[in-house]
C-alpha cells in the first residue's frame, strides 16, 4: 500500500520534492525508495526530465489507482 501512495504521490506532483512534502517524509527517502523499486523490479517507471518525473507507463499508474 505504502508503495502505491509514493508512486502516485509522484505521479501527481511531477517531481521528488513535491510529491516527499505531501508525504511527510524526505526528498532523499522518497528518491531511494523510487530507485529501490525500480532497480528490484528491473522497471524504470518515470522518464526523469530535469527535476520533472514523467510517468513512463501509464498503465502501471492507472492500475495502481484502482486497487
């Protein structure tokens, strides 16, 4: 669960910074969590333009959302 609302945390705010603050917790912790998940699961879920993160699937994303 934990999972789905840091995905979509950053889906929403575009960015690291942003999506860390809504979530009470440090832009360092929601990064390494980000590349945690993408290096175990050998996905990269967000192309990184600049500071802005693009969501790269949007499948992945919506069907978090439903769950």
């Amino acid at each position: 669960m934990k999972e789905q609302v840091y995905m979509l945390a950053i889906e929403k705010y575009k960015g690291i910074k942003d999506a860390a603050q809504s979530l009470h917790i440090s832009p360092p912790a929601l990064s390494i969590f980000l590349s945690n998940l993408e290096e175990r699961s050998g996905v990269h879920f967000f192309d990184r333009i600049g500071k802005q993160f693009i969501p790269r699937q949007e499948k992945f994303i919506w069907n978090m959302q439903e769950k």
